[in-house]
C-alpha cells in the first residue's frame, strides 16, 4: 500500500511538474513570438485559442518524449472530450460509405426528396480533428440551408500520410454523388465545403472530378482559408502574418509537412523556397507569384525575399508537394477551366490569405464564377469557433451566414 501510494504521490507531482513547465512555456513564448495586430479585436479570446492549441501541441511533444505516445495522438484524444451536440430538430446518422466512415445530418423539418447537398471537410492538417470538432458547423449548414449535410471522418496522419486523408474524402464524395437520391438529395445540386485543410481536399476533390462523365457534376466549391500552394512561402501574406496567432507560419507549414511525409521535419529551408527546382519555379511564375496579389494588400508593409539556392536534398523529401492533389493551385489550365461556381472565404491576418487570392485571381481568368468574402479583422480558423459562445470570435457568425447566403442561392 505504501509502495502504490508513494507511486501516485509521484505521478501526481510529475503531472503539476509538468503542467506548471507547459504554462510558463506558453507564457513565455506568447510574449517572446506572438504578434497582436492591431485590426484584431478581443483579444483575450485570440490568445485563449491559441494557448489552447499551444498546450496541446506542447504536451503531445512532452509525452512523445517521454515515450508514451505521438504527439498528435494527444490532439486526437482532447477530441474525444469534446461533447456531441444535442439538437432535437436535427436528424444524425453514421454510416460508412465504401469503407470510409460519415456523418448525415438533415433537418426533421426538411421535405422528403430533393434537398440541396453539402458535403463538408473539416480541418485540422489531416492530423487531428473530427467529425465531433465540426459538428456545430455542420448543424447550422443544415438548419440555414435546409439541406443534408455530409461530414467526412477520414484516416488522419501521420499514420495515415498524403493521400490517403484526401483520397477517403474522395472515396466518400464519389459513393454521395452515386447515391444522392437514396438520402434525398438532388444529385445536381450538391456543394463540397471545406474549412482549413478542408478547403484544400475540397478543391483538390472539386479537380479530380471535373473529368467523370460518369458522376453528377459537383454545383459548387466552397473554399474556408485554404492551404493551396507550395512553391512560395514567402508571399505578402506569409510574411506580414507570420508570427500572428494562433497559427504561426512555421507552425502550419512544418504540419503541412508532417501530413505530407508522415515525419516531422526541419522547414526552414522549405520557407526559404530551397525545396523548389527551378524548372518548377518558373512553370508556377505566372500562378504562384506576389506579382498577382492587388497592392491593397501588400500596404502592411511588403519586402521580396529571393529564394535560397536549390536543395536537391531537401526537394526529394517533399516532392509530392507538388501534386495537385496536395496544393491545388497547381493544377494545370485545363483543370481550372471546368471547375464549378466557387466561394472563397480569406481572413486578412492569416498566413493562407494569398493562396486565396491567387486561386481566386486564376479562377476568374478562366472565366469560373468566383463569390468572395474577406475577413477584415479575420484570423486562421475564425470559422471553427460558431457555437463555442464563450470564446466564439463577433465575425465568427459572419463568416458562417455568408456561406450559408451562398449555399442557399444555389
């Protein structure tokens, strides 16, 4: 007995030891890295969301440390603490489609047949996140679209790396379009939402699917700050917002990363565009360059950084970085030609912002109807907060009803 107390006493201090050492960390860096702009407002929600995001993070790497486990397999359980929402107006149903698990919603108020269908991705980099983290997204997609609504619980990495994440996600986008009709959808009128990461399966889905003639043509994209190039991470965007929180431009790009090669790696190389072979650089020049970002943007202060010489090294590792399926604004001309109508939402204090306007800019070129929103005060992941009253963010619902606005108008 004295032995197993003496061991609980132990653990006890070990888990204060180190949750004390994970606060002052978080202090510490937020006051040495973090940026505030001043366009931001409430700002104590900001830094409450980012610390959250921190801790967990941090704790992953303590516990991976120490051998207990991948650090993202601690995101992955906070997840499970997460409630599920309860709606009596919402009707729910898990199923599996093709081997790949899914989550309907649809009103109880809906008529029989022939709803709109929306397919939504969520975010998260492929290595955490749930079909429970967008759950309130998904029941206000429903309610104020009165539609059923399709959530994707795809494999995550770096178990599962690119692409296994985005081919589950097409696996279950291709099984709804086949069977729209047996749940009541009209399979000529289904949208694909993505939020975050999200956004870029949806898009990279929205380009392997322009070419079936076999399957219903997809109405619309809808686009939430999507990742969606990488060949520049030194972009205005990239720069004036990288060390805004709560994501941090080495902080996304080293994720990215880790779902694209299952590792966690060394970026910064890759941030400097060491990894892009010149060939490469040039082909994208004329889609992937500051040069095609409106100066309305660059105004918070713009310096070219010229890329570092290229690592031959260091592009082998990440190569498949240049598929389209993993960054879809490579995709060649005539991909972005077909693409559906398309809404694209950017927040003006994330990093992502010009991968946004760039697709956006190529997308209208080609003569795609393209509806754009921008978040003035906005930030990286303002959309995953609806719901979430104590800390969801005054433009949280904005972004939200402009989404659902142009859902409806479909």
């Amino acid at each position: 007995m004295a032995f197993g107390g003496s061991l609980w006493t132990l653990i006890l201090y070990m888990t204060i030891f180190i949750h004390v050492l994970l606060f002052a960390w978080g202090a510490y860096y937020r006051l040495i890295r973090m940026q505030l702009p001043r366009g931001i407002s409430c700002r104590g929600k900001l830094l409450l969301l980012d610390f959250s995001v921190g801790y967990g993070l941090t704790l992953g790497r303590i516990l991976e440390k120490l051998g207990i486990c991948h650090r993202y397999s601690t995101l992955k359980a906070i997840n499970l603490l997460i409630p599920e929402v309860k709606d009596p107006k919402m009707i729910t149903r898990d199923l599996v489609f093709d081997g790949v698990p899914v989550r309907l919603y649809w009103p109880k108020t809906s008529p029989a047949g022939n709803r709109k269908g929306i397919i939504f991705l969520h975010g998260g980099v492929a290595l955490f996140a749930s079909i429970r983290t967008s759950a309130r997204i998904c029941h206000s997609l429903a309610h104020g679209t009165d539609s059923v609504v399709m959530c994707v619980e795809f494999r995550l990495a770096p178990e599962h790396p690119y692409p296994v994440p985005v081919l589950d996600c097409l696996t279950a986008v291709i099984h709804f379009l086949k069977n729209a009709k047996e749940y009541g959808v009209d399979p000529n009128c289904i949208a694909i939402v993505g939020e975050s990461s999200g956004g870029t399966f949806a898009a990279a889905i929205c380009q392997e699917l322009v070419t079936r003639e076999d399957l219903p043509r997809v109405r619309a994209q809808v686009l939430i700050y999507p990742f969606l190039q990488a060949m520049d991470f030194n972009l205005p965007s990239y720069l004036q917002n990288q060390s805004v929180l709560p994501l941090f431009r080495k902080r996304g790009i080293k994720l990215a990363l880790t779902y694209l090669t299952g590792k966690t790696m060394n970026v910064d190389g890759i941030l400097k565009g060491a990894h892009v072979p010149p060939d490469l650089r040039e082909k994208y020049q004329k889609w992937i360059s500051a040069d095609n970002i409106p100066e309305e943007f660059k105004a918070r202060g713009y310096v070219p950084v010229a890329p570092a010489p290229f690592s031959k090294e260091l592009y082998e590792q990440v190569k498949r970085g240049a598929e389209a399926m993993f960054a879809p604004l490579h995709a060649e001309d005539d991909i972005i030609r077909q693409l559906p109508e398309t809404f694209i939402l950017t927040c003006e204090y994330d990093f992502l912002r010009d991968d946004g306007l760039l697709y956006k800019k190529r997308l209208e070129d080609h003569g795609v109807p393209v509806t754009w929103y921008h978040v003035q005060d906005g930030f990286h992941g303002i959309m995953t907060l609806a719901g979430l009253k104590a800390i969801e963010y005054p433009s949280t619902q904005k972004c939200l009803q402009n989404v659902i606005q142009f859902l409806k108008g479909l």
